[in-house]
C-alpha cells in the first residue's frame, strides 16, 4: 500500500497509511487481545483495498490469491458487525468499522441498512465530542486530522441519505464547529482531499435543503422567503459546482478514476438541485414546476448517460455496482420531472431521453429485486409518456409555454392525481401488473404532493433482508 496508495485510503474516511498498520499490529499481535472494534475496522478496511486491487488488476493478482483473502475479510467483517460492541461502545475504531459497513451497504443497495450504521455512528461520534473543535485540543495534530476525516465522513453520508430517505438527520440541531480536514500538500493526494471538502459542502446544502424546505417540523412556510432562500441555495450551489470542476487534478494518484469520478459528482451535484428546485413549486392552493428545475433534471439524466458508458469501457465497476453505487444513491426526482415535461408539453425530446435512461436500465435490472422494480416502473412512466403523445389525449396539468413551466392545481379534497387502473388503461393491458402501476401511481402522487423520497421503495433489506 505504501508504493501504490490505494484510492479507497485517497477519497474516503481514512487516508493515513498508519491507522492500517496500527489496526493490523493490533489485530495480528501476539502478546495483546484487540477489540471487536479493531477487528471489524481491520477487516472492514481491508475488504475494500483487496477489492480495489482486483478490480485494478493490480500486480498483487498474480503474486497472491487475493479473492480468498477478500472473501475471508468479509466473513470476519460480518460476524463482527453483528456484535454490541460496535454498535453501543462508542470509540474510534467502532466509528470506522460502521463507516465501513455504511459503505458495503451502498454496494448492496440496502439503504435502511446504511440508515441504522449511519445512526450509530453519528450517536458515538456526538458520545466522544467529536463535533466540538475544543476536543482537539490535547490530541496530537496527525491523530486530531484523522478523527476530523472521519467525523466528516460521516456527517456526509448522513446529510445524503436523510435528503434521499426523507429522514430527519441524525445530527440535526447539533453544534458544530469541528475544523474541515486539512488537505495534504502530496499532490498524489491533495485533489482527492479538495475533493473531500466539496462533498462536506455538498452535504452541507443537502441538509439545509430537507430541513428547510422538507422538513415538516423545520420547514419554512412563508412562500417569499422560501423563494429567497431557494435562490440563495441555488447560487451557492451553482458556485460550488463551479469551483469542483476547477480542482487542478495534476500529479493526482490514479488520474483515469478521479477523472471518472467527476461524473459521480456532475449526477450528485444535478440531482440536488432538482430536489432544491422542486422545493420552490408548491404556491398557495397549486404546485407548479419550473423551466429551472425541468433543467435540472435534464440535466440529471444526462449526466448518467455521460457516466454510465464510461464506467462501462472502464471495468472499474460491474454494472450492477454502478446501479447500487452510483445510481441508487440519488434521486429519482430527475426522472418524474421529465416525465411531466414530457406529457404536459407532449415533448418528444423528453420522452427520447426517458427512453435513453431506461435503456440503460436494462443492462443492469437483474442484478437486485430494487433494480427489477425501477426498471419495471420506469419503463412504466417512459410507455405512459410515449401513448400520451401518440394519442393526443390531455394531460396532467396546464403548461406555460412562454414560461416554460408547469401547474398543476390541487384536487379537491384529496392530492392523488393518479389512480393504478388509469396507467393500466393508458398502457391498454386487459390483466396488467397492479404491483408496478400501485408503485408507479404511489411514486407520483407521493412526488407531486411534495413527498419526493422514493427510495424505501426500492429497499429489499427490509423485513426478510430480501
């Protein structure tokens, strides 16, 4: 790891080479027992820098059976993540073991698993103070670093997942005042670390977005100064956006990745705004989408199909995993906003660029009972679009073509604005899948009555772990 640094101990919560070694002299000593927590860290970490390699084709390969030695990590990992330890005894080591664990809960797209190790982790993380910057004060400058990344790491992935969920933040109403990390002057790994930075931005805006704008207990309900606040936010956003992409990559270890990288970011970054935007169009007794946020989610959908193909000639990723890791972990928001576009302005465009998304779909839709069920109800949304157009029939909605926006006035007495048997008879089924139209209406009318957190939906690690 030392002649070739991993980008998993680049771009993630570690990036000190000696908290490694340290774990592995703890787990491997002779003379001393290590905790459970030392033990799932160790493996947690190692688990991931075995499957960086092979994934790399790193020379290692050849030298060692690594496939054996990562399917080892694993099952050590798993036994002990099952324990109390490291879920209730709050300590560093606890801390990274859950990160890791938030981590192989994204690649096997369970986000309510992801929930409840981000939880846990963000109650040890406010136990050891490591929100407060007074903390730091008696720790050693290197060691106070590495806490602080982790922190950090775990204060984005749970502005992420309560904006995608609808959840309340596990920190939220905390004080914090904890210095960002700070960046490395080794070029290798100082884009990776500027990197670093704006994703805590990022989670930044994602948190003042759901409790601002979602949060029914939080939310701001005075419509001007919802108005401000959105603009403001989508300044700020656009800045943020813009100062990302002038990050000078030169001299940065492994230059292809962190270039291929940047699409992650460019559907992450699009993908909030849509959910920003889309906050902005509930006005007095209708809701209404704007041009800016049809945008947006083109915008959106467009950055996948920018990252998807190159991911795909890359082999860093199978395409399952680019589905769990990538694609899961941002809003389906983009996708129902182009599909109103697409019937309320009865656009073409739009509906060849649904068509284009749900294509890419199907290259991976087997991969998990959650991909089958977003494939099936997009390509639900995309058939629906399509016979709207073909059959001239009307639609949801009144569009403004000069502003090119869309109302949509509220039914009285009731938001629901779609029924399973009208997508049924829009689809002319005589037997049709009910499941997939129930999901398909409960999706929309959820999303148009200002609830667009779809994600459950697609969580199979519920109940039975299916």
């Amino acid at each position: 790891m030392r002649a070739r640094h991993p980008i998993f101990l680049s771009s993630y919560a570690i990036s000190d080479l000696e908290i490694v070694e340290d774990l592995c002299k703890s787990v491997l000593s002779e003379t001393s027992r290590a905790s459970v927590g030392q033990v799932a860290s160790m493996h947690g970490v190692l688990f991931f820098v075995l499957k960086e390699f092979i994934a790399m084709n790193d020379g290692l390969c050849q030298k060692f059976d690594l496939t054996t030695h990562l399917d080892h990590c694993e099952k050590v990992f798993a036994a002990a993540m099952e324990t109390y330890d490291v879920l209730a005894l709050p300590s560093f080591e606890n801390i990274l073991a859950l990160t890791m664990g938030m981590v192989k809960a994204q690649g096997e797209a369970k986000p309510s698993l992801y929930w409840r190790l981000v939880s846990a982790a963000a109650a040890h993380c406010q136990s050891l103070g490591y929100h407060r910057e007074t903390t730091y004060r008696n720790i050693l400058s290197g060691k106070a670093d590495n806490i602080r990344r982790l922190f950090w790491t775990v204060y984005i992935f749970d502005k992420n997942m309560s904006l995608l969920l609808g959840r309340v933040s596990n920190m939220q109403g905390v004080m914090i005042d904890v210095r960002y990390p700070a960046i490395s002057s080794d070029l290798g790994r100082r884009a990776w670390d500027e990197s670093f930075i704006m994703g805590i931005r990022l989670a930044e805006f994602q948190d003042r977005i759901f409790t601002s704008l979602y949060n029914a207990a939080t939310s701001i309900e005075d419509a001007s100064e919802r108005a401000r606040l959105i603009s403001d936010l989508e300044s700020a956003m656009e800045q943020w956006h813009l100062e990302l992409k002038q990050i000078n990559p030169e001299g940065v270890n492994n230059i292809l990745v962190f270039k291929l990288s940047r699409t992650n970011w460019d559907i992450s970054f699009n993908s909030t705004l849509t959910l920003l935007l889309h906050a902005s169009s509930k006005t007095g007794e209708e809701s209404q989408i704007s041009s800016r946020c049809f945008n947006a989610a083109r915008n959106s959908l467009l950055a996948h199909l920018n990252s998807f193909p190159q991911y795909q000639s890359s082999k860093l990723l199978s395409d399952g995993e680019y589905f769990n890791w990538i694609l899961l972990f941002s809003s389906l928001t983009p996708f129902l906003v182009i599909f109103l576009h697409a019937i309320s302005e009865k656009d073409t465009e739009s509906v060849g660029l649904l068509s284009q998304v749900v294509g890419t779909f199907e290259t991976f839709r087997k991969v998990s009972h959650g991909a089958e069920r977003l494939y099936q109800v997009c390509t639900t949304f995309t058939n629906i679009a399509e016979k709207i157009i073909q059959s001239q029939q009307s639609s949801v909605g009144i569009y403004d073509q000069q502003g090119s926006s869309l109302r949509l006035p509220d039914t009285p007495g009731s938001m629901t604005r779609f029924h399973p048997e009208d997508l049924q008879d829009m689809l002319d089924i005589e037997n049709g899948d009910r499941a997939t139209s129930l999901y398909a209406s409960d999706l929309l009318n959820e999303f148009l009555s200002g609830e667009p957190f779809s994600w459950n939906r697609f969580d199979y690690d519920i109940g039975n772990g299916q």
